[in-house]
C-alpha cells in the first residue's frame, strides 16, 4: 500500500469514527434530557456488545456453504 492509499484509508476511516461518536453523543444527550449519563453509556456499550457476541457465535461460517 503505497503513501497515497493509505492517506485515502485513513481519512475514510477518522471520518467514519467521528461521525458514529458524533451521533452516538447526540443520541446520549438527547435520550437523557441533556445530562450525559455515564450509566446508560455503560448499559449501551455492554448490551451492544453481548449482542453481537452472541450473532456471532450463532453466525459460524463453513466453507461448505460457500461452494
């Protein structure tokens, strides 16, 4: 990956990073009357992850399926 590449890269994904922490504070912000609650944050970020850990360990991937 040569220095351009990977100048493209990395502004796609600062872009992609701000934009979801942007929305996810909004989010917080408004879904608790103006008061960031730390709380909730934890709730949301453990519910979220225990959710996907738990489509993940449903969704195996086998390489039967595939051919």
């Amino acid at each position: 990956m040569d220095a351009k590449n990977f100048a493209v890269f990395f502004l796609k994904v600062l872009c992609d990073a701000t934009s979801k922490l942007l929305l996810f504070g909004a989010w917080m912000f408004t879904f608790n009357h103006w008061s960031l609650s730390t709380n909730l944050i934890m709730t949301y970020y453990y519910g979220m992850m225990s959710l996907l850990l738990t489509q993940q360990s449903k969704a195996q991937f086998r390489w039967s399926t595939v051919t």
